[in-house]
C-alpha cells in the first residue's frame, strides 16, 4: 500500500511536469507550416509554436470587422475579427494567414467566461499594433497555430488566456509588397472548370494560396453583391473563379465602376470543409481606377516605380517621388 501511495505521487509529479511543461517551438517556411496530404489535411505537427516571417499583404480592418461586441450570444457568431495575411520571400512559396478573435465563448466547445470582455479585446489591438507595422514590412509572428477549412492558421487556438497570444515583431519597415504573380483561370481550374489540387503544392491553387496574385482580362458573372464582404465569381468568358471582398473604404453600394474586361489583384485563399475546394480571391479594398479591382497600393507594387498610376514610369513618377519625399521630412521637422 505504501509502495502504491509514493508510485501515485511519483506518477502525480510526473504528469503535473509535462503540464507545466514549456511549449516546443521552432522557426519554420511558410512552405513547410502549409504541408497538405493528398486529401487537403495538414501535416505540420512537429512543434506546438511556430515562428515565420514574411512581407504583410494589407491592413487587417481591410479583411474583417474588428468591431468588438460582447453583448452577442449567438452560437458560433464570433463577434470581433482581426486578420491578416503574410507571404514568404525568396524560394518560400506560401503565406500563412494569422487570426484573432472576441467571443470564443459563442462556440460550443468552449466555457462561458472563455471570450473577451470590449474592454479586453481593444486591449489585445494595441498590443499587436505596438509593433507599429503597414502593408510591405517584414514581420516575424511567433504563436500556436489550427487548422481551419483549408489553411493552417496562427491563432489563440480559441484561448484567451495569456500564454496561447500570437506575436507580432517589425523586422524591416518598408521592404514593399510583393510584386503579384500573374495567375491565368487556366492555372488554377482544369477542364470542367474544377479547381487544381496539387498536394505537393507545386501547381494550381495550393502553389499560390496565401500569395498576392494577379488575373487578368476577367469579368464578373453578375456584380450584383458588389459591397463589404461580398462574394462575386470572376471569368475569362470560359473558365470561373469566385471572389471576395473586404471591407476597405473603397468598397461601397455605387463604387463599381469596372469596365470590362479589367485585371485583379488578390490573395489566394481557402474557406471550405472540403480541403481540396473552396478556393477564392480576397480582394482588401478597390481605389476606383476603373481598370484594375485593387487597392492602391497593390496597384503599386504591380508596376514598381509607377508612383502616380498612369501605367508608365517615368519623369512624373520621380518628381511626385521628390514632392512626397520632400513633404515627410517637413513633416518630420514639424514634429
């Protein structure tokens, strides 16, 4: 009996070590933390953290609705959103979207005080903003990640508590977006206009999921719920692609002002329970240019040098160049 008691404690110690236990954690691709098998899942698992940097795509208010507001108990209705997405440089063909949320309380599998109050989630926005970053900065997240219809996210994993916050560090300000990739239908859907599943992630969907790309000469299907967050399929008279909206400034009932056919400037994205569907362009805000559905700046990043957006870089674009680089240390003076 007494031999039984010192095992059970021994045993007790044991378990509360592993516990405690610090979490496992490593810096790894956005290549290699976006893995899938031949059915979509994912097969990252080697540590509980991970750390990846990368070039920031947009500002998060431009995806989703961050506007907190605790009074909500509808089940699964999450309340507050943030997020954004980063793509690797160099050879690190991927990006990783990074996700926070307010009222994890509103899923079923989590305890009623599991949400966070207003009060604590505009806190959370100032500590991840701390870092100051913008659109075309590199920065380092460091935090746990799940699985979510399709991507493997960085998140909280649901847990407001202290010890499961992502981070978020400013590597180098202003190393500015990437140049999008220009993507055809015909690279990302095959004959009967299905989408490309390649799961070693080196052509169709999967190669440019979580990736700032371009398509161009598409039309929409019927632009009927143009608007925040609505959801549009875009063709090339043969071959469709849906589309999503943010919720940028630009976007609004009237501001569709597209001539057909026009060019996008997206990110890849995933939303389905079915890992090897559900692929779709995000497209953050629109500047009403009436020839490319983008946000300024990514308009920018499509022709490097094109400082004033009239397609060709020349005299002008360096003299707005000095006017703006003028006007900042003024500015800066000022201060």
């Amino acid at each position: 009996m007494r031999s039984f008691i010192v095992l059970t404690a021994v045993l007790s110690l044991v378990l509360a070590a592993i516990v405690k236990a610090d979490p496992t954690v490593a810096e790894v691709t956005h290549s290699e933390f976006q893995a899938v098998d031949a059915s979509g899942e994912h097969t990252y698992s080697a540590t509980d953290k991970v750390v990846l940097e990368g070039v920031l795509l947009h500002n998060p208010a431009d995806m989703l609705d961050p506007t907190p507001d605790d009074t909500i108990t509808e089940t699964f209705n999450i309340s507050g959103q943030w997020q954004i997405y980063f793509q690797g440089e160099g050879d690190d063909h991927a990006g990783t979207a990074v996700w926070l949320g307010q009222l994890y309380n509103n899923l079923p599998w989590i305890a009623p005080d599991g949400g966070y109050t207003n009060e604590e989630f505009v806190a959370e926005f100032s500590r991840l903003n701390a870092a100051q970053f913008s659109p075309g900065d590199r920065i380092r997240v460091t935090g746990y990640y799940l699985s979510y219809n399709g991507k493997l996210n960085i998140n909280e994993q649901h847990n407001k508590e202290p010890e499961h916050d992502f981070t978020i560090e400013l590597v180098e300000r202003g190393v500015g977006l990437p140049r999008p990739e220009v993507v055809t239908l015909d690279e990302l859907k095959d004959g009967d206009d299905e989408f490309i599943f390649d799961p070693n992630r080196q052509s169709g969907c999967e190669y440019y999921q979580g990736r700032l790309i371009k398509i161009e000469d598409v039309y929409f299907v019927d632009a009927n719920d143009w608007g925040p967050h609505g959801e549009l399929v875009i063709t090339d008279g043969i071959k469709t692609l849906p589309l999503k909206l943010g919720r940028g400034n630009g976007i609004y009932a009237g501001s569709d002002n597209l001539t057909e056919p026009f060019d996008v400037i997206g990110i890849m994205d995933q939303e389905s329970p079915y890992l090897i569907d559900g692929y779709r362009l995000y497209v953050m805000n629109y500047d009403g240019n009436g020839l490319v559905l983008a946000g300024r700046e990514h308009r920018r990043a499509d022709k490097p040098g094109d400082i004033n957006l009239d397609g060709v870089v020349d005299g002008v674009d360096f003299a707005e160049f000095v006017e703006d680089w003028l006007k900042q240390e003024t500015d800066a003076e000022n201060l």
